[in-house]
C-alpha cells in the first residue's frame, strides 16, 4: 500500500511538473518528462541516501535535508502549475506530500526490519551450539583449511581449549 500510494503521488505530481516545465518554456515538450524525473526522483534518490546513511550508523542529517529542500520545491512547483485558487494550491500540494510522507514511511519499515533482523541474527549467533552442531562446524572450517586459532575467531563464544579438544575428537574419527 506504501508503494502504491507513493507511485500515484509520484505520477500526479510528474504530470504538473511536466506541463508546468513545458508551459514555462523551461524544457521543450519533447524533454518535458526530464524536469519532474529530476525534481521528485531527488526526493526518493535523497530518501534512498539517507536509509543507507542510517543503517551504517552514520550521520543522515544532510540527506534529510535535501529530502526536505527536495520536496520543498515539488510542493511550490505543484502549487504553481494551478491557478489561484487557494483550494487548488492545497491540493496541487498534496502528491508531492504523500510522495514525501509514503517513501519516508516506506524507508522507516525496511530500517526497522533490518534492524529487527540484524537483532535476530545476533541472537541467534550468541546461542551455544550444542556440542554436536559445534563438532560439525569446527570439522566444516578445518575441511576448509583453518586452524584451530582461526576457528575460535568465527565461534567466539567457545574457547580455544575446546577448539582444540574437538579437532583431537574430530581427527580420532579419521
């Protein structure tokens, strides 16, 4: 639903800012689907630099601001490409709006769920193997050449006096 209402906010405010452009004689009518392509394509470009920005734990505040200078200008070019009437300019207003708000929504869910999932993960990494499942990994990573000090370093939570019991239960079995 995120989608499909940021798609339709997307293509109404293309059309306005399409023939706002062409009426303008900013573009010539041939190119005409350049200027709104660049003018709300910045917001989900910005939106899409700001996620990226988030989930690597780095500062999101200057993409954020061009989300908002982005749809800034979208919402007046909308408001523009109408009449006088103050009705008109609010909902001229509104997909460049519900672009806004349906893509930042869209970007929090995918950063809360792979931040959900990243916790699962980890979870899931910092449970004990049982002794059997933790036999056939240190058997899987010596097959594949590691040694011993290698091993502990991908099982952290075992001790390297475990590794090396189990490489001796593992080599008493060849």
């Amino acid at each position: 639903m995120v989608g499909g209402l940021a798609l339709v906010s997307f293509s109404l405010s293309f059309e306005a800012l399409k023939d706002l452009a062409v009426r303008e004689k900013v573009v010539l009518a041939h190119l005409g689907y350049l200027f709104p392509l660049m003018v709300d394509g910045a917001v989900v470009v910005f939106s899409l630099c700001a996620l990226r920005a988030s989930l690597r734990k780095e500062s999101a505040t200057m993409m954020r601001l061009l989300v908002v200078l982005a749809t800034t200008g979208s919402v007046l070019f909308n408001m523009m490409h109408v009449g006088d009437s103050w009705l008109a300019r609010c909902l001229a207003a509104t997909p460049p709006v519900l672009l806004f708000l349906s893509f930042e929504s869209l970007m929090h869910s995918i950063k809360k769920e792979m931040e959900r999932g990243i916790q699962v993960a980890r979870q899931e990494a910092d449970k004990p193997l049982s002794k059997e499942a933790r036999l056939a990994e240190v058997e899987r990573l010596l097959a594949g050449g590691q040694s011993a000090s290698e091993i502990v370093e991908r099982l952290p939570s075992v001790s390297l006096r475990t590794i090396q019991r189990d490489i001796g239960v593992i080599e008493k079995k060849i």
